[in-house]
C-alpha cells in the first residue's frame, strides 16, 4: 500500500523517509531522556573534590561540638545525683582533676570530665578552694563550682569561756578535733588568753588559734587600759589583768562585777588585805583548778602561798585566770562606793557592806540559808533513799 499525498494534511511536508511500522513492545517502551550536561574539567580537578570534602567535615564537626555542647550544658547545670546532703574535705594543694575525680568518686558529679570542662569553661579551674564543704542535694556541677570557687567552707566553734585558766584553755584547744597540729611546748604567761568564741574551718592549726587568743586579748587589755580612771591604785596594766582575773572569779553577774572591782579597789587604797577565796585555791591548785569533789576547808586560808590574799598584801604576781571584757571594764572604770566587803546572799548575787560589823550580820544571814539548804538537801536525799527501799515482802 502507498501513501499518497491527501494522506498528510494540507501545508504539511511530505516525510524524506518511509514510517517504519513498531510492534508493540517498542512502542511501549519509554524514550531516552535528555543526558545530563558533562561535568566541566574544573569540577572534575581533585583540589577541589578535597576542599568541598574539608568544608563537609568541618560543617558536620561543628555540628557535632554544638550538640556535645548543648549536653554538656544541660549536664552541668541539671540537678546532681546525689539524694542527701553530703560533707568533703578539700586538702590545701589538692589538684582540680583530684577534686573531679573525688567528687564522682562520692557520687556529688556524675561525670568528672564534665566537670573539668565546666570549670575550664567559667575559667574556674585554678580558683577552687581548698576546706570543707557541704553539698546540698541535688546540686548541680555549676552549684558545686561555685560553692568551692566561693571558699564557704563549713565552720566550727571553739568557745574559751571567761575565767578559765590558761591551762584549761589549752585542754579545750587540744580537744578540738577539728582542729589540727601540736599543742605549744609552754604555756603562754597566764591572763593572756581572750575569753571568746572563734571560728574556724577543719583543719586549722591549733598554735594559729592560740596566736588569734592572745592577739586579742593584748588588743582588748590595751584599749580598755587606755580608757581607765584616773584615780586607780594600781600603776601597771599588768596588774589590771591581775585584779581583773580575781573580779572574773569572784563573780558570774555582770552588773555586780563593777561593785565587786569598787571592793578590791577601796580596799588597796586602805592598804588592807583583799581577802579573796578564789586566790587561795589557785595558790593551792594552779592552773588546773580545783578538784570538783574536793571542798574548801578553813585550813585552807592558813596555808601561805604567794596567791592567799588573806597572807600576802596587795595582789599576789599573776592573773589567776583568763579575764573577759566585762571584768577589765569593771576594774577600769569601778563603781563609785565604799563598799569594803561581800558575801554571797543565796541567790546567786552578793550583799555589799561598808563597815565589818554590817558584814558580820551578812555573813551570818548567809551561814544561816546554808544551813537551811543543807537541811533541806539532806532531807531530799534521805526521801530519796526511803522512795528506792525495796517493798516488804
């Protein structure tokens, strides 16, 4: 069959070769796309194959580092594991890696590489403190860099009460666990400790709190000498800690000592004896102190010592214990009285006399209400004994 012309529609041109019929499988089948353009020689060159593979690594490192960053963030700001509040003790000295490593080792930090780089990153690493700290619960890494940055070590208390000798002050220091190092060989001159309350962090050597005791002691004697009356009868600041010392032991009232201080005072002024117990039984017993279970007997004021007050005239050589503030300011500047005796009144207080005859009334009310108190103890203990016989049978 041929193909005339009316077969192909008008103004069309007429094809240069014969249509080849397709069977159906070809006809099927889908024509080839349009080829990719060539690659160009340039893009084909290793250099740049090397940096487009350099610019992907450092894309995907960045991108690593900042998702490492933002769990390190989380880790080191999130809560710790700790469940309860816990103490350590940083030695002075410790390395920041020993810190890290100890507090993952007690469970403060879960990670202690974290930690380094937390510290590294707030430029803390060379500013953590030694002493000792206590961690909260669930305090997280920041917490913990910032308490051991701060230097808010736990604190410990050692009170020298007024009054004590200095020997009992250095039994209260040597006691102190808390506190580390020898005990001085000597004693320092009694009178020359500060009765106060210090704080301290573990591990505080016990020659430095004494050194802090007398250093505050000769700065407080110093000021309160500088303040004193004019007309006192004792001419060194020596022995203003030594009366100072006996008006400490003679009473625990603070609005008593001034009058107490007037007594001794008047007293010098008249050239009579002071006449105080609390010399005899230092002259007797030192700086150790009286035995509790050892009474004082009236024999007692017969033995001479170079402290019996009711031997010696004026004031025996040294302080007979640590003085506090209250008892030197009573001394420096003493009641305005007449005042030559006291005696205790059973309530704890003195009754004051000018003349000895009114003091020998007051001594005998007193010798009075002790005897009327051991009645009554006696009688006390004798219920007691009664109260724990055992039932007839």
């Amino acid at each position: 069959m041929t193909i005339s012309d009316k077969d192909y529609p008008s103004g069309s041109s007429q094809p240069s070769r014969p249509v080849v019929p397709k069977s159906a499988s070809e006809a099927l089948r889908p024509k080839a796309g349009t080829p990719p353009p060539r690659r160009s020689r340039q893009s084909r060159n290793q250099f740049v194959i090397f940096l487009n593979f350099i610019l992907s690594s450092i894309v995907l490192l960045v991108l690593a580092g900042g998702l490492v960053f933002y769990l390190g963030k989380l880790e080191f700001d999130g809560p710790g594991p700790s469940a309860s509040a816990e103490t350590i003790l940083i030695k002075p000295n410790t390395g920041v890696r020993e810190i890290a490593a100890m507090l993952e080792r007690e469970g403060l930090i879960s990670d202690q590489r974290i930690f380094l780089l937390g510290l590294r990153a707030h430029g803390a690493d060379g500013q953590l403190k030694a002493g000792e700290y206590e961690i909260k619960a669930g305090a997280s890494m920041r917490d913990i860099m910032e308490l051991l940055r701060s230097g808010r070590s736990v604190l410990y208390s050692l009170t020298v009460p007024e009054g004590v000798t200095v020997a009992q002050a250095f039994q209260r220091i040597a006691e102190t666990k808390e506190l580390s190092g020898e005990m001085p060989d000597e004693l320092p001159p009694e009178g020359s400790l500060a009765a106060d309350t210090l704080r301290f962090t573990r591990g505080t050597e016990r020659k430095q709190i004494i050194e802090k005791l007398k250093a505050h002691q000769e700065e407080l004697v110093q000021s309160i000498w500088e303040r004193r009356a004019d007309d006192l009868p004792i001419d060194t600041i020596e022995e203003f800690v030594i009366l100072a010392s006996i008006v400490e032991k003679e009473t625990g009232r603070a609005d008593e000592r001034p009058r107490v201080a007037a007594v001794f005072l008047n007293r010098l002024k008249k050239g009579m004896r002071l006449q105080s117990d609390p010399t005899i039984l230092y002259g007797l017993f030192g700086g150790e102190g009286r035995p509790a279970d050892r009474p004082i007997y009236r024999s007692d004021i017969e033995k001479p010592t170079p402290y019996n007050t009711y031997q010696i005239d004026g004031l025996p050589p040294t302080p007979i214990a640590n003085p506090g503030r209250a008892a030197l300011e009573a001394v420096a500047n003493p009641s305005k009285t007449d005042d030559l005796y006291f005696v205790a009144d059973g309530t704890g207080g003195h009754v004051f006399a000018t003349t000895l005859e009114e003091h020998n009334e007051n001594v005998a009310r007193w010798r009075s209400i002790q005897k009327k108190q051991q009645e009554e103890a006696a009688a006390a203990a004798k219920d007691a004994d009664r109260n724990a016989e055992p039932a007839a049978d």
